[in-house]
C-alpha cells in the first residue's frame, strides 16, 4: 500500500479553473509502444511502434467537449470509467469517413490538448493509456448523428470515447509528431 508523502494544496494560481478542450488527438493503440512515467503524475515522452506512426487532430466545436472520469470501488479495488466526449460541427462526407475510421479502429489512446497554459505551451492529458493497464486502458469510439429540422436546429456529431483505466488520467509534457494534411508537425503540450 502506496505511503502518503505529499499535500494537496490550492494556491492563488488554483482559482482559474478555466477548462475548455481545444484539441483532441487521436492513434490507433496499435501504433503507441509505450509512454514514459515522469515524477509527478504524468508523462513525458510517447515512443511511436513505428516512426511512420503519427497522431491524427480531431477539431471540436468550440466549448463543446469534456472529459469525465468516474471512479468505482469493488472488492477493495478502485477503476476509473474515462469518457472524452466532442461535438463536431456539420454533418459531411469528408467528415464521415475520418470518424468511420474511429469507430472501425480496435482501440485509440487520446491526448487532449486543454487551453490552460502552462507556461510556454498547453496543458494537455493522456486518456487511453495508464501504467497499470499500459494500452488496455485504451477507448472505444462511437459516433452520434443529430440534424434537427428548425433552421437553427443542431447539425453535429457527437464523438465518445470510452475506456477504462485504474489511474487517474496524466497530464501530457512533452511533443507528439502529428498528421498535418500530407505532411507532420510537431506538436508540443506543457512547460
């Protein structure tokens, strides 16, 4: 049993709770090999299976995304059920095809992009993928439809990703090569 060695403490700095997803970024968990464990609950590196594998940017609508992580206790052993929800705006082909292939891929893993600055770049948190589960935490897709027929009526997909972990969710410090239309970028998360 883990000793505890460290408060939890609130600082001025505590009381901007601003949340607010950006971005979300997606890989098949098939293509994450591992994530490397940094001191302080998070990670600090991902190593790709191959280097050809890159994270594919999934853009929401703004103020239309979330992650909730609800805990449950049985036996003396405590899970977490992690949900990342997005709203896309518009229904279109193009759009259909790339979240087609979510819901068709076994398992992702998710790394969500927040708008809290860290200092030089944004606060981001790994979904998908614990040290205890390591890639069997990762999530399953599934895709909602909603057109309503008012004029100002939705017209959006609602992505969910559903997963288990037995951690909570670490935050991201640290660079990811993603998928930019052809060509990567590299992307960068924390301070």
């Amino acid at each position: 049993m883990a000793e505890l060695q460290n408060d939890v403490l609130v600082d001025c700095n505590s009381n901007n709770r601003n949340g607010g997803i950006k971005r979300i970024f997606v890989s098949n968990r098939e293509n994450i090999d591992t994530f490397t464990a940094g001191l302080v609950n998070d990670y600090t590196s991902v190593t790709m299976d191959a280097t050809s594998d890159v994270w594919f940017e999934v853009q929401i609508d703004d103020k239309a995304g979330s992650i909730i992580s609800e805990p449950t206790n049985e036996n003396g052993s405590t899970m977490n059920a992690n949900t990342v929800e997005a709203t896309i705006p518009k229904l279109d082909k193009t759009k259909a095809f790339a979240l087609q292939q979510l819901v068709d891929s076994c398992k992702v893993i998710a790394i969500v992009e927040t708008y809290n600055s860290t200092g030089t770049y944004n606060q981001a948190f790994v979904v998908g993928y614990d040290e205890v589960l390591k890639k069997d935490a990762a999530l399953m897709c599934l895709v909602a439809q909603t057109l309503e027929t008012g004029l100002q009526g939705q017209n959006a997909y609602t992505l969910t990703m559903e997963g288990e972990s037995k951690e909570l969710i670490r935050e991201y410090v640290g660079t990811i090569v993603a998928y930019d239309g052809g060509s990567n970028t590299i992307v960068n998360f924390g301070s």
